[in-house]
C-alpha cells in the first residue's frame, strides 16, 4: 500500500520504483571522460543506469521513453559549493542591494543606487507593515558604491527612531543599525573599545558593526541571527526554488549553527519528496571550541541522509575585501584603510583542523585576504605534521588574493580551493579603484593559476552575497568582465570546458561527493541541469544567458517555470 500523502511528485516517485525512463535529449554534456557526449540517459530509481545510444540503453529490458526533454541539452545537476540558505530567507526583507535582483518567484528587485535610496526603501518597507515594534531590516547593503561616507545610526534613525533598524551588507561580515538597534545589544554606550565598533565624534558607536563578535549581541534583536536564516522552512522552500531556476542539483548552506531544532527541520523539509535540492550544511566554528564543534559534526555526520549531507564543519579566518575587515599581508590595503579583522584565533584553527583530521571530517575555511590564506595554510601544514592523512579534501572558501606561490602550496598539501569567481563582475571596478589597486585585481580568483598550479577547483556565488546562478559563475570566470565592462585579469580567464568542470565535478569534489554526482554516468544520481541551449557553441561571452529549463534531481523532475 503507498503512503498516504497528497503530493503529485511523491506519488509518480514511488510510482516509479524499479522503472527504466529513457530521456533523449538533443545533446547530453556527460562530465564523463570516457564518454563526453550522449544522446540518450536512462535513469532507474533515482540513479543513472546509463549513458548512451538508445539501443544501447534499451538493452537494459523494458523502459518508457520521456520524451520532454528531446529539444534541451542536458548537463549534470549544477554543484553550487559555497551559498547560503539564507538567500531563501533573506527576501522576507527589504533587499537593499546596488544591483538588480530576482527573488525565488522570479520577480525583480531594482537596485538602490544611493544611501538615500536606501533609507526610502526601508522607510516604505516600515509603513507597509503592520504597525508595531517589530525590526525593520535591510540586506545586500553595498556602500562602497557610494564613495567615502559610510553609513551611520543618524542614516537609519531616520527609517525609525523607535524601531530597530539594521541593514546588513552585501558581504555579510557587516551590520549597520540604528540608535535604538545599538540600544537593544547593549552598544549605545560610550567607553566601548573594539576593532569591530567605530566610535563617531561623541564617543559612541557609529551604527556600523563589524565582525561577528560585533554583530552577534544585535543579530537576535532584528531577526538576523544564523540559526534561524538557516534553519527556516519557508526560507529553505524559496532556496529550493532558486536553485531549480538556477540548475543546482546540490548547494551548500556554508555556514550553520546547526543546532537541534534547524537539523530537524532540514531532515523534515529534505525528506519530503518534492523538495527539489540535496543541501550540505557545514556546522560553523563559532561560540564552541573546537574539540566542541568536532564532536557535534561527529554526531551530525551520522544522522544524515541521501538529500542532507552532514558532517563537514566551516572556519571563519578574517572578514570581507570590500568591507575592509580581511587580512591583507603588505601592502596592505590600497586605500590605507587599516588592516582587517582576524575572525578565529590561528591557534584554534590548527587545533580544529588537527581534531578533524583525526575524526576524519572535513573543513573548509574561509580565507579573502592573502594574509589569512597563509594563516590556513600555516595551521593545516602544522595540523598535517601531527596528523598525517591523504586526500582529506580540506578546501579554502574564496581564497581571493591567493597567489601563485599560495596555490602551489595547497597543492603540496593536499588542499583544494573554491573561488568567488563573481566578484571581477561586481567588485572588480572598487578592488582596482579603492581594495588592493590594479595589480592584485587582475589576480583575485585566479582560476587559471590555481588550475596550472595542479589545484581542484570549484568556484560559487556566495548567495545572497551574489545570486546563485553557477552558468553565470562560469561566465564570470570566463570573461573576467567587470560592471563596467573591462577586462580584469587577462591571463586568469579560462576555457569554457574548464568552467563548467568547476560548477560541476569540481564542486562535487570539494564537497567529497564526485563519486556520487557532477557527471552523467552509469551509477551516478540522476541530477540534471536542463538546458534551452547549449553551453558549449553559444559563444563564450552568452554563456550566462543560455536559459535554465528547470532540473531533474534523483530522477525527479521539476520545470523552473
Ligand atoms: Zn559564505
């Protein structure tokens, strides 16, 4: 007898059990080195059974032909290895950002091109809600488009001088708020010294908070904090809908407290048979020590599932390049605004990389600066001596200013990188202008450096701090186009074939998983990306408008219209 429920999706998924489906389609773009190109994929309970011509697959007894897909290209399901569920979440706030944007519905955002247009958003967002006490909240913040004044608690005082009003930026490593926000954390006080909290002229904090130890006592007060961005259902239903626009199979929530009540309703929302995305949340080291955090992922790792993969833990070293509050080594930052902020003590990153290693668990750390990257790389070299280990997948996050010298030695040590190859598009101008100046902007992300250096290589979006869309990541690290349409970096441009490695068996290699996903191929899960067109002959400069039909993940299919 089925189990009683009522989805559509559920029920022609238990329906299907043990039935061959074969899919021709116009084009199959496998990932398989054996066999690059299909015509037809046949897939049997949530898996590949096959790859090939169709009398090749119907050889494998009887099968129904689906024909939907016969004028699409397929590829394998798109691997996005650095987001956040919180860009599911966030749209229940007013989306502040420069930039134009689409929501999980589809509908687009115009930017906000000045902090005053900032302010008239979060004002209208304040009058349009029901009346009472609750935060007014703003996301995707980005004044560096606004020149040098920064915003202050006088700003948002303004949206109300008797609500808590927080605007956090595109970076996510910095919270501005308002006087009565600062109140509730405790921070409308003078005598506060922290490199975190600049003070104004009258000696209290200016609004802006940096960090997170800076951040965290107001977080709670405006909604914002970790646990509940990603530990929300409607949030986790709207990043289940992004990712099916985007083509992304599997996506990562990079950084979760993952305490008990967020893991039960990531088990809850992933075991139901219509939610569309495997997720890998990574349990942050933030607020325990690390023999705390290996524990708790020890235990976590067990209870996952085919749908929710638990176990790997995230390290936080420094902040943002373009908030200022990343580790630069010398020179410093162009502009001479002062050195960043060191997130997690070096000690406490060697002693969580040495105890997971031992517990075999994996981390991945967030470095920007070039700084902060050699601090990693000091702390695993050390970690690696106490606790030798092959292949422990240990992967830098951004790495952004890493250098050649820089990947040679996490190829030396077995570490790979996952590269924020979207920031030439939307930073580049500012990190030329204002961040590091020209030299070290053509080398942020150099992909084509980490990949002659012999490094596996993935490369992400950050969503929300950038929109999940990997073909667009791709065309990132393709074109090196800036917003205002320069070239930046030359030399670190790659191949489309090698772009679309990195979004697909790249991020699955990073995430340990490229034995289950990232290519079309006998045995792998069914996750496909659908494509309108095909990525390989649009020209290379197109690539992030070939559209997204929708996905099939474990054999399910969803349209992403
Ligand atoms: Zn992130």
């Amino acid at each position: 007898m089925p189990p009683a429920h009522t989805n559509p999706q559920a029920a022609a998924t238990t329906s299907t059990a043990g039935i061959t489906t074969i899919y021709p389609a116009r084009r199959i773009l496998t990932m398989n080195p054996a066999r690059p190109e299909a015509t037809h994929v046949a897939v049997r309970d949530g898996r590949i059974l096959g790859a090939g011509p169709l009398e090749e697959l119907a050889a494998w007894g009887p099968h129904q032909l689906d024909r939907r897909f016969e004028d699409h290209v397929l590829m394998p399901g798109l691997v996005e290895g650095h987001s956040h569920l919180m860009a599911g979440t966030l749209w229940r706030y007013t989306y502040s950002g420069f930039f134009d944007l689409h929501d999980a519905e589809a509908r687009l955002w115009p930017g906000a091109k000045s902090l005053d247009a900032v302010v008239a958003a979060l004002t209208s967002s304040a009058a349009s809600g029901a009346s009472s006490d609750a935060p007014i909240v703003g996301w995707g913040f980005d004044p560096i488009y606004f020149g040098e004044r920064r915003c202050t608690r006088a700003d948002l005082d303004r949206v109300s001088p008797t609500r808590p009003v927080a605007l956090l930026h595109a970076s996510g490593h910095i919270l501005n708020v308002n006087s009565v926000g600062l109140q509730r954390g405790g921070f409308l006080r003078t005598g506060i010294a922290h490199p975190g909290i600049p003070l104004g002229a009258d000696g209290l904090p200016t609004g802006e908070l940096k960090g997170p130890e800076a951040m965290m006592p107001v977080l709670g007060h405006v909604g914002l904090s970790r646990n509940l961005l990603s530990g929300d259902e409607q949030g986790m239903r709207a990043f289940g809908r992004l990712a099916v626009r985007a083509g992304v199979t599997t996506a990562t929530d990079m950084a979760a407290t993952l305490q008990e009540p967020e893991v039960e309703t990531l088990l809850r929302v992933t075991g139901d048979a219509a939610y569309p995305v495997r997720l890998v949340p990574l349990l942050r080291l933030i607020g325990m020590t690390p023999a705390e955090a290996v524990a708790r992922a020890v235990a976590l790792r067990e209870r996952g599932t085919e749908a929710l993969r638990l176990g790997a833990i995230k390290v936080v070293t420094d902040g943002s390049i373009q908030g200022f509050s990343a580790r630069l080594r010398w020179p410093g930052y162009f502009n001479g605004a002062p050195e960043g902020l060191w997130y997690t003590p070096p000690e406490s990153v060697r002693e969580c990389y040495a105890l997971a290693l031992r517990a075999g668990l994996q981390v991945h750390t967030h470095t920007n600066g070039d700084e902060a990257t050699d601090m990693a790389l000091d702390a695993l070299e050390q970690a690696l001596a106490e606790v030798p280990r092959r292949d422990h997948r240990f992967t830098l996050q951004h790495a952004q200013l890493a250098n050649a010298a820089q990947f040679r030695r996490m190829r030396a040590l077995g570490a790979g990188v996952n590269l924020f190859a979207n920031h030439t598009w939307y930073w580049g101008e500012e990190h030329r202008r204002v961040t590091v100046g020209p030299e070290r902007a053509e080398r942020m992300n150099a992909c084509a450096t980490a990949l002659r250096e012999g490094v596996p290589l993935a490369m992400h979006s950050d969503a929300p701090i950038t929109p999940l869309a990997p073909l667009f990541t791709a065309w990132c690290a393709v074109n090196r186009l800036t917003a205002s349409g320069r070239v930046l970096g030359m030399a670190e441009r790659i191949g489309v074939p090698e772009a679309l490695h990195a979004i697909t068996l790249g991020a699955a290699h990073s995430l340990g998983l490229d034995a289950e996903i990232g290519s079309i191929e006998c045995g792998k899960r069914a996750d496909f990306c659908v494509l309108d067109d095909d990525p390989t002959t649009v020209p290379p400069e197109r690539l992030k408008d070939v559209p997204v039909w929708g996905t099939v993940q474990g054999g399910r299919v969803f349209a992403a219209r």
